[in-house]
C-alpha cells in the first residue's frame, strides 16, 4: 500500500473548539515571506529586548540583547505561574459553573476525535512495507552545524506561516525496534541507551521530511541527568528539554517521580521525548528561532506567549505524528490511546498550575490534547501549522 493509505482515510482537523476557519495569528498581519537565502545562527547571537528596529530587518549577529536561546521550559515547565512538574505554588481557583459547562463540551469532542483515530490509525494493512528501512541512522553530532536563522522579520514570518516543512509527510509505517522499559525505576544507562535508541527512530520518522524540505538534521545525543543541569542553554531543574544552543537533548531521571503519569503509563515517556525531538526539527527548520524573534519583538506580552504556545503545541503535533507512524512495530494498541491522550492532558498549563484560567506559554490541557491527536491522525505535516490556526486552538 502507499504511504498515504497506510493508517487508512485522510483523517482532516477536527475542532474541538467549533468550525471556524483558521486565522492568521497576531495583530500585525504577514507580508509575503521572503526569500532570501536563509542565515546561520551560532550560540550567543543577540536579538533585541524591548527595542524596535527598522522595518523588516532583523539585528546582526553579536548586537546586545538575549533572543532566548532556550525556550521557556520544557515539555510542562518551568515558566512564569507554573511550577516545573510539583504542587501548585498557590490554592487553585474555583472553576465557574459555565466554566466546567466549556469543558465537558470540549472533552465530548475530544472523545470523538479519539473514535475517529482509533479506526485511522489501526486499520491499515499489516502487509504494507516499512518505509524508509534502508536508511542508516548517523552517529549523536556533537558538533552540528549552526542552526538556521533568518535575516529580516518577513522572513522570520514565512517561516512560521509558509515553512517549506508543510508541504511534506512523514513516512507510515517506520520500524521502530525500541520495547519501552518501566522508566520509574531503569538506570542511568538504561535510559540513556532507551531514549538513544528511540531518537534512532525519530530520525528514520523525521529525516525524510526534513531533508526533503531543503534543510539538514544531525542526529542530537540524549544526556540523563538528576535534580539539575546546567548546559549552554543554562540550570534547569527536574525537567525534559531540548537545548538549541547545543542542539542536544536532556531528560531528568527524577521527571517519573514528578509526573506520575510517566511513571504508570508505558507510552508516556515516548510522547515526551518525541515533544523535545519536535523542538529539534523547529530548530532545523527556522521555526525555533523564527518564533523566538518575532516574540521578543512582539506588541504585548499576551502575543508573544501566543507565539510560544504555538511553538509548544506544534512540538505535541510533531510528537503524536511520529507515535502514529511507528504505532505498528512499537505494538501501540487501541487501547493504549487513552493513556497518550492523558499524557498531553498532564502538562497543560492549567493541569500543572490548577489554574483554569492561566494564560501560560505552553497550552491549556484541551489545547494540547488537541494538536497531539491532530499529529497522530495524519501524515501531512501541513496538519500541524499551528501558527496559522485560529487563537482559540493554541489557548
């Protein structure tokens, strides 16, 4: 079978949310996306804080001011109002009655988009071929090449809206031969030989789109660490991240301990790691450092958290795109969407906070939910453009 009958009918967006047809995102509104040869971005490059430069230019390299070189938090935290993974640091607030109302309706939806993906994903053909099988996955680099960067703001833009990214699909089935291991209690080793062999599978899932959009993927190490690490993106406690400054991956082996969902569900630490490989790919593809430009630059601080949840919840549609195409040879069942769907929901900056009203810089549960199920009913990447679906999706 083809690549785009593997997993069964074309599964399309379904909104929770209502029918509303996406909008363009932020109050500037985009020109057309330039296309001019994309820059090279090297660790310590400045972008500007709270300074306007000249229309359509962004700064040179080495001018004052920090563009963030690791993004807030990791696939739950830290960020400002949210502890990492812990307690609340304050009571909740009392939900209002049409407050719960909202939610009810939305976790309605939400049940029938899981109906819709339990028979799109499962009901391909055993006898399709594993795609791309011949590719030989390359050694951690610990010396990649410099991320790309672009050189104005319209740039930044098309990036964002237009990435050539969208225009490719991700290969269906990928062998994935990476059992998951009870991460609770594994060693050191044992993770680090676990998420190594599951970034392998990534790069067989991700390669082809990546390098079919003109851009380059060296293969990121996974480090496992304890209560906090410090890396060029700087100290971060308990935590999962990808570090753009050195393009690596990290991942604390006390994250079981803080998020139980991680620790009693098989799949949990799998969705995780391919959220923090999804940041690789924005990486690589000018989407991170796009987002990061245009957020620093951005009009109120309400926008420029709009643009990271957007990153965020395109990281959780990159995740569940990459668990769709190795579901067959990992052995993920039916049932096992339950607990997936569960995962995205345990990081909501509302889950984390128990603030049903926060405005955080990664997503409301719902919103997560969302767009990791949007990934792992389809293929086509285009599915996953967060940056041009309307506000409410990316809450």
């Amino acid at each position: 079978m083809t690549q785009q009958q593997w997993g069964g009918a074309p599964y399309g967006r379904q909104n929770p949310y209502g029918n509303q047809p996406p909008a363009p995102w932020g109050s500037q509104g985009f020109g057309r996306p330039s296309a001019g040869v994309p820059g090279q971005f090297s660790p310590g490059q400045r972008f500007p804080q709270g300074q306007r430069l000249a229309p359509g230019q962004l700064p040179a390299p080495g001018q004052q001011g920090q563009w963030a070189t690791n993004p807030p938090g990791g696939f739950g935290g830290p960020q400002p109002g949210v502890p990492y993974y812990g307690p609340p640091s304050q009571p909740p607030r009392k939900r209002s009655p049409l407050m719960a109302l909202l939610l009810g309706l939305v976790a309605m939806s939400v049940l029938a988009i899981i109906g819709l993906v339990m028979v799109n994903v499962f009901t391909g053909s055993s006898d399709a071929a594993y795609q791309n099988d011949d590719y030989q996955v390359p050694p951690a680099d610990s010396a990649p090449p410099a991320l790309p960067v672009p050189t104005t703001y319209a740039e930044a833009e098309g990036w964002l809206v237009n990435n050539r990214l969208y225009a490719q699909t991700t290969p269906a089935p990928v062998r994935c031969d990476n059992p998951p291991i009870n991460i609770s209690n594994a060693s050191d080793s044992a993770l680090e030989t676990h998420f190594s062999n599951q970034v392998e599978c990534l790069m067989r899932v991700w390669n082809p789109p990546v390098t079919g959009a003109g851009f380059v993927l060296p293969r990121p190490s996974v480090t496992i660490y304890g209560e906090k690490i410090t890396t060029k993106c700087g100290t971060s406690g308990v935590n999962a991240f990808y570090c753009s400054a050195d393009q690596q991956i990290y991942f604390s082996n006390l994250l079981p301990q803080a998020v139980p969902i991680i620790r009693t569900n098989k799949w949990a630490a799998e969705v995780v790691m391919a959220h923090e490989f999804g940041h690789a790919i924005q990486g690589r593809t000018g989407i991170l450092i796009s987002t990061h430009a245009l957020a620093q630059n951005a009009d109120s601080e309400a926008q420029s958290s709009q643009f990271l949840r957007r990153l965020e919840t395109q990281a959780d549609c990159f995740s569940g795109m990459y668990m769709r195409s190795v579901s067959r040879s990992m052995g993920i069942q039916q049932s096992d969407l339950d607990g997936i769907e569960r995962t995205y929901q345990a990081v909501g900056d509302d889950t984390l906070s128990k603030d049903a009203n926060i405005v955080g810089d990664h997503g409301l549960a719902r919103s997560r939910v969302f767009w990791g199920l949007t990934g792992l009913s389809t293929g086509d990447i285009g599915k996953c453009n967060t940056f041009t679906a309307p506000a409410n999706q990316v809450r």
